[in-house]
C-alpha cells in the first residue's frame, strides 16, 4: 500500500484510541469526584491532566461551566498546575474543546481526517460512523451537554469509539491497512495505560479501595481485575495487572505482544528494526523477574515508555518514509538519455518525534 | 417556449412518467419533507459534499439532489447512446489526428489550423504522445439539451476531466432507498457497473508492454479539491490506489509509487489533475500538486495517462462547432445529434450579426467551463452587454455566441410544490476497447424559477436520471396483482407483502440456535 496511506492508517489509530482513552479517563475521573474533597477533586483532575500529558491551557479557565465549580483550587495547586481549575470546566475542556490538541473533540477530528484521504481504502460505514461522530461533536450545542450530561455524553462517545472497532474488525479486509491502523491503536493503548500506571502508582500506596478504583476504571479495568485478584487490593498488584496482566486487553504486555503479531505479519523479512526493538522491549517485560520490574517500576515505565515512542519512530522511518525526494537535477527528463535509476537510501531527515500525537502529525 | 418533459401538448403526463407521477400523487406534503430530510441526512452521513470556491461560509455544502427524477424511455434512450457513440468517436479520431498523426482534417481545409493552433487547450507538450487505441479521451462527458422543439441538441463537449459521475451513482443510490416503490416495474437501467467499465477501458490503454495485469491509479490533487470526493469514490469503485503527486516518482521514465515496501511501478494513471498542474517540468513549474517527469514518462510510453493531455483542444467552444464536419469527415456519416446553433465571432459576418443581435445571444468564454463567465443577452443589464461587446471586439477568438436554448422544463420541488424547472443532461461516455455510454447521466436542475444556469457552482441542483429498459411494459400498472386469479379477496389492497406470517419463535425450543 502507498506509503502515506499506511501512515494515515496509522494516526487514525492511535487518534481513535486517544478519543476514546481520554473520554474513559474522563469518565472515571468524575466519577471519582462526585463523592470527594474538593482538594482531591481537583488533584485527581491534575493526574488526568497528567496522564494524558497535556498543557492545559489558560482558556480553560473561561469555559463556561454550569455546574459552578465543585471545587475551587487552592493557591499551592494554582502556581504548580498555572490553573485556575474548575474540576467540570477542565473535564468539559478535555472532551469538548476543539482548540486543545488532545480533547476528545481534537481527536476524532484528526481520525476524520485521516480516515477522509483513506477514503479509497477503508470500508464506506467505517467512514459513514466517523464522519457522524465527527458532526455530531461539532454540534453548537455539544458543550452545554457535556456540561449538563457528563457521564452520558462520555458513555456516547465510549460507545461511539467502540462501534467503529466494531466496524473496523467486522468489516474491513485484514490486510496491510488494516494492521497499520491496529499498530496505531495498540501503541496508543500501551502508551495511556503506561503513563496511568505511572502517575497513578504513587497515589495507590495508601491503598484506599477509592484510588484503586480509580485507577483501574481509567482503563476499565475494574471487573476484569476483581475477578483476577481474590486478595484485597495492593498498590503492587494493581501494577502488576495493568502491565503484566496477558489476557485483559488493555494491559501493557497484551498490547506490545498485540502489536508484535501484527508487525512481523508487516515484515516478512523478519528482523526490520521496529520489530526488533518491540521484540525487546516485550521480552523484557515478559520474561523480567517480577521483584525486579516492580521494585524499579518508574524507572521501567519511563523506559517503556520511551520505547514504544522509538518503535513509531521506527515505523515512520521504515514503512512510511522509505522512499526519498528524488533530486530533479539527478534525473534525466529526455528519452533515451539514461540516468542512475536506484533511489537513494539516505536516512530521512524529518525525524518525527511521536510523543505525543496531539502534536506531532502534521496538518494536512 | 419550453417543451415540457412530462406533460405533452395535449396536458397529459407522457406515458413513461405516469407510474412515477401517480406514486408522487399519493404522497403529502409531508411525506415529502420526511423524504427530503432523510435524503439530507443520508448525503451529510456518508460526507456527499461538494465544496463551492470563494463562498464564505461554509464552503461544503450537501449536494443537492432533488427528488423527481428525469425518465427516458428506451427508444430515444437508443437514439441518444447511438448520436454520442459517433460524437465522441469523432472527437478521439480528431485528437489522435491533432496530437500523433498527420494533421489530415487542417490540410484537407475541415478546420483552419489558426483555430487549433490559437487554442488555449492546445498542448504542444503532448504532440506526438501516442496513446494505445487512440483512446485520448477515455471518460467523456457531453452536455444536452433539449429544445422548443423537443429535439436533443449537444451543447457542450468536455473532454478533460469531466465530473459528475459519483453524483450519479450516489445519487441512485439515495433513490433506491428513499423511494424503491417508485421503481416498481419500470426496469430502470443500472448505473453502477462505471468503476468496473472504467477499470477495464483503463486496461485496455496500459503500455503494451507491461504485461496483461497493468498498475492503475487514480491521480488526485488531494482532500481539498472539490471533487475529491468523486475520486476516492472511483478508486474505490475501481478497488485502484487513489495517489496524490507527492506519492509517485519518476525514475529514468518508469513512473513508480512509494509503498511501505519501496516502489511499485505504475502503468495507467487516470489524473484528475489539470494539464497544467500535472508536470512542473513542462507546465506550471510552481505546482506542487504534480509529478516531475511525468510527461517524459508519458512521451516514452512507459505510462499512459488518461484523459490524455491537450484534450482541451477538442472542447474548445470554438472548435466546438466543427464537431458536426468532424464526424462527417472521420466517419462519413451525418450527426446523430445536432449541435445548438453557434456564431463563430472571428468570421467578419458573423460578428457583425452576433453584435447586432447581443441581447437575443448568450455569449460564452471558449475555454471556461463551471458556467462561469457566461453572458445571457435577453436576461443582461445594459452594462454586461457593453462589456461583452468590448471583450469580444478585442479578442474575437475567445468567445462564441449561442442562440438562446430554452431548457426543458421538469417538476423540482420547491419546498411547498412541484413546479417546473429548466434542466439539462450530462451522459457519460467511456471509450476503451469499445465505447460505452453509461445509462442516464447526471441531470442538472435550475432551482429558480425561470433560470437556464444548471451549475451546482451556481445554485443548481441535481435529478436522478432513469432509463428505462427495453422490455418495457410501458403500460401504467394498474392492478399490480395480476397473477393468480385465486388471491382471497381479503387480502390488502396495498402491494403485496413478500414476507409470510411466521410465528414467533417457539419458547419452547432450545435456546442459543441458529438454523
């Protein structure tokens, strides 16, 4: 498939998988507040904010809110976060506002994008759904009712993400496409739950059933690691579930073994480098003495971190930029006039950093 | 005077449009806002926009389909496919004769060579670029009319990239499920087989040399064009890659494309690029749309390029008007299809009539198309006239002028009636191995009252276009229970019910089965 096809497959993935991350996160982090401090409501918004890694921006502050703030910041939170935060108004900004790279909003409208020059290549009701879900969030009236009706405009949009999944593994062909648009979503799903791990962990040690719930609900992981875990719940355990778990779907190691399966499938030559070091890091996840991995857990977070960001930078040199600018002087333009024909295979010099996808992918 | 497409002289509708009209009949008012909300809905799901330039607001805009479609019945169906067969066949021979053969038509005196050559459409890059089958023009699509006196006439050729084919697909498809009673019994032709027809007129014109399973793509200027909507649709359709410039390269004059797994070689591109944003070694050199070397590739014959490049002299509204001569002198035969009668401006007698006679006329740009820059003598203020004079006494070759057609009329819905608008007929003729014209075309409509401008760029709208089959039963279904004699009278009235009565499933059966 064309080069800028697999890379718009690619980043309509892993944008698919922010919206519907993001709304989920969203979703438990509210949930969370209704029955809290409003100290805790607005530091639990902070580790969302976190999370997801995003600056907020001062604007938040002027989104209207309905329900007036549940929670006033106080000073100390104020200089650290540069946020006058209102709970509601952060999380109606995270999910509604079409300006912060990151909302719900933002992602589905870049996947819409993505998926609109992929027209040719995915199934019409996969474009029929995005491109419903797309107008339905620029509707003038989104924000009022994210503001009044938060859960259930969150459980839309879950719900709406999960039906294009729906149509994606239902009704598009397996092939190439297919697996670069699984490769997005699966990176992207081990990345959220990754930094979740990370900024949640610290929060576990007090062991309160609420921040465990919190936690696992991000990545709603709740039931699947209640009934995983008869024993009553240690910050530990919780970490050892999100990374390590090998059936619930949404676990680090399920994730990269995920993506690997789909990469060797993209590499037949074997040993291409984005598989290598996936290969690796996998590896060092799965086959780690477990003491070992938890006793160095940020440590370990920040190094998978940084390496799944290296295995998309190791697609995008491999797959998507394999193929330089021919130097026009180089090229002979007159039949019968011949010229060298082999392309050159210089390393690119666009070098994309893919932190994070609400900054990276260059608008169209 | 208009001829009416539905109505004859006597006030009667025309048989063809009885069963349709009597379904319309029955529906109210409010059916009718249903359907039309359904209809506005659907298009906005699925994106079927079109993207009008230079309007502030909202620049994409639902394509406006509205919902009483134009019928043509099998006989004058036949004779239409017969006239643009012959047309466009003349117009490939012609193209081919300008481009790679020896000019014949300039020097047996059918055509001054001052108007090929004073073309804006006349490409010299492309002299000498063959073309397998001669197959210049491999999607065509021709303008018609029909006059005060009901007879078809051609109004315009376009020969370059003619769009407008996804609207009629879709908009088929949109028909077939806002009303499919409506097409009960009339054997409406289908419309959908274009992406394989085309496919295979692709085939046929690859470079023979590179074998009998050809690489075709679809060559887009990208998300933003207005009609990007229509290519994705065609490479889909096609099951082809749909390429943006910066997707191919040209290597030695093999055009190749960047795939996750280096270059693939193409053979067919079907561009939907101009000509001149197709090559910036040859053409506009600023264009980033195009590819480098892509005409040298072409000149080399390692690639074709359909349509291919220079066509515009062959839709030159100037050129134009020998069209008739030209199917006279390649084909000796007499036009099927007339052309609308046409001044050419540079002829000294002409003009002068043409400038006496300026608010009878409509006066037309030769190169332009989209509508614009056109001039409508009896509906112009004192002041366009003025300019029109002075435009065409300073370039005589760049205008023609048209006596005035009045449109035939068909009922649109307004919002509140039908009431009859003026419209016109786009067929759409691929030519490959064998020339097909597609059955229908995109008809387009004149939502204001009384107004001849049918582009969507300029507030038209657009008409599902049926043609009906030949096995036609051309009566109007009256009893549509016309086989066994045995039906119980109790029975319904309404059309018959496909699905029998079945009971539930029984709760007494196992759970979990599928038969």
């Amino acid at each position: 498939m064309l080069a800028r096809h697999a890379e718009d497959m690619f980043w309509a993935g892993r944008y698919l998988e922010r919206a519907e991350d993001t709304a989920r996160m969203v979703r438990a982090t509210l949930l969370s507040t209704v029955a809290n401090t409003p100290t805790h409501a607005v530091e639990r918004m902070e580790h969302l904010i976190g999370t997801l890694r995003l600056e907020m921006p001062t604007s938040v502050s002027t989104v209207q809110s309905m329900a007036q703030s549940i929670a006033q910041a106080p000073p100390t939170l104020h200089s650290q976060a540069g946020l006058g935060i209102d709970v509601q108004a952060a999380a109606t900004a995270l999910v509604a506002s079409p300006t912060l790279a990151g909302s719900v909003v933002f992602c589905i409208d870049r996947a819409r994008e993505n998926f609109r020059s992929l027209r040719d290549q995915v199934p019409s009701e996969l474009w029929e759904q995005i491109n419903q879900l797309h107008l339905r969030l620029r509707q003038s009236d989104f924000t009022a009712t994210m503001e009044q009706d938060p859960f259930q405009t969150l459980d839309f949009i879950r719900v709406s993400c999960q039906s294009l999944t729906g149509v994606i593994s239902t009704s598009m062909a397996q092939g190439e496409g297919y697996r670069f648009l699984v490769l997005g979503t699966t990176l992207e799903r081990a990345l959220m739950t990754c930094r979740l791990i990370s900024v949640r962990y610290p929060e576990l040690d007090g062991s309160s059933y609420d921040e465990m719930a919190l936690t696992l609900r991000s990545v709603s992981a709740l039931e699947a690691y209640q009934k995983a875990s008869r024993s009553s719940p240690l910050a530990a355990d919780v970490a050892r579930f999100l990374l390590l778990n090998d059936s619930f779907p949404r676990s680090v190691l399920y994730c990269l073994r995920d993506c690997e399966q789909h990469l060797s499938a993209l590499a037949p030559e074997g040993k291409a480098p984005p598989l290598r070091h996936l290969g690796q890091l996998r590896s060092e996840l799965e086959y780690g003495d477990l003491h070992t991995l938890l006793a160095g857990l940020p440590a370990l977070l920040t190094k998978i971190e940084a390496g799944v960001r290296g295995v998309a930078d190791d697609l995008s040199h491999y797959f998507f930029r394999n193929a330089e600018t021919l130097d026009l002087h180089s090229q002979a333009i007159c039949p019968g006039v011949s010229a060298e024909t082999n392309i050159p295979a210089a390393p690119s010099k666009k070098t994309k950093n893919t932190d994070n996808p609400t900054t990276q992918h260059p608008q169209p | 005077m208009f001829y009416d497409e539905h109505i004859d002289a006597q006030g009667c509708i025309r048989s063809h449009y009885q069963p349709v009209q009597e379904w319309f009949d029955r529906l109210t008012p409010a059916h009718l806002s249903a359907l039309e909300q359904q209809r506005n809905e659907s298009f906005r799901r699925q994106g079927i926009t079109f993207t009008v330039y230079g309007n502030s607001e909202g620049t994409e805009r639902t394509w406006p389909m509205d919902l009483y479609p134009q019928i043509i019945d099998a006989t004058e169906w036949a004779t239409i496919e017969r006239g643009l067969c012959q047309r466009v066949t003349a117009l490939n021979h012609f193209l081919d004769d300008i481009y790679s053969g020896t000019q014949a038509i300039i020097a047996d005196g059918i055509i001054p060579q001052r108007l090929i050559t004073s073309c804006t459409g006349f490409e010299r890059e492309a002299m000498n670029v063959s073309v397998p089958l001669g197959a210049r023009c491999v999607v065509a699509g021709i303008d018609l009319v029909r006059g005060a006196d009901g007879g078809y006439q051609v109004l315009e050729d376009n020969l370059r990239n003619p769009s407008g084919i996804s609207y009629v697909i879709e908009n088929r498809a949109a028909m077939t499920k806002l009303m499919p009673a409506a097409f009960a019994n009339l054997a409406v032709r289908s419309v959908n087989h274009y992406g394989r027809s085309l496919l295979r007129a692709l085939r046929s014109i690859a470079p023979p040399a590179c074998g009998d399973d050809p690489t075709i793509v679809v060559l887009t200027p990208g998300v933003f064009n207005s009609a990007y909507f229509e290519h994705a649709f065609l490479a889909r359709s096609m099951g082809v890659e749909l390429v943006e410039g910066r997707d191919l390269v040209v290597d030695n004059h093999v055009v190749a494309m960047r795939t996750t797994r280096g270059l693939e070689r193409v053979d067919v591109i079907y561009r939907r690029i101009d000509d001149a944003f197709l090559d910036p070694v040859v053409f506009n050199p600023h264009s980033t749309l195009g590819v480098p070397g892509l005409m040298a590739a072409a000149r080399a014959g390692t690639v074709t390029l359909a349509n291919s490049v220079g066509n515009g002299v062959g839709d030159d509204k100037a050129v134009y008007a020998y069209v008739p001569n030209m199917i006279r002198y390649y084909l000796n035969e007499q036009p099927i299809i007339p052309n609308a009668t046409t001044y050419l401006l540079w002829e000294h007698d002409q003009r002068t009539e043409v400038l006496n006679r300026l608010d009878e006329l409509v006066i037309k740009p030769v190169a332009e198309s989209g509508g614009y820059g056109i001039v409508i003598g009896p509906k112009a203020s004192d002041a366009e006239l003025h300019t029109a004079r002075q435009n065409i006494l300073k370039d005589p070759r760049n205008w023609i002028a048209q006596e005035v057609v009045n449109l035939s009329r068909l009922p649109a819905w307004d919002g509140d009636e039908f009431a009859p608008r003026h419209i016109d007929l786009r067929p759409f003729v691929l030519c490959g191995e064998q020339t097909e014209v597609i059955p229908g075309g995109l008809t387009r409509v004149a939502m204001r009252p009384g107004s001849l401008i049918v582009n969507s760029s300029q507030g038209g709208g657009s008409k599902d276009t049926w043609v009906l089959g030949t096995n036609q039963p051309n009566q109007p279904a009256t009893a549509p229970e016309a086989s066994p004699a045995t039906t119980p009278a109790a029975s319904p009235a309404t059309a018959p019910e496909a699905s029998p009565a079945t009971p539930a499933n029984s709760p007494s059966g196992p759970a979990n089965r599928l038969s």
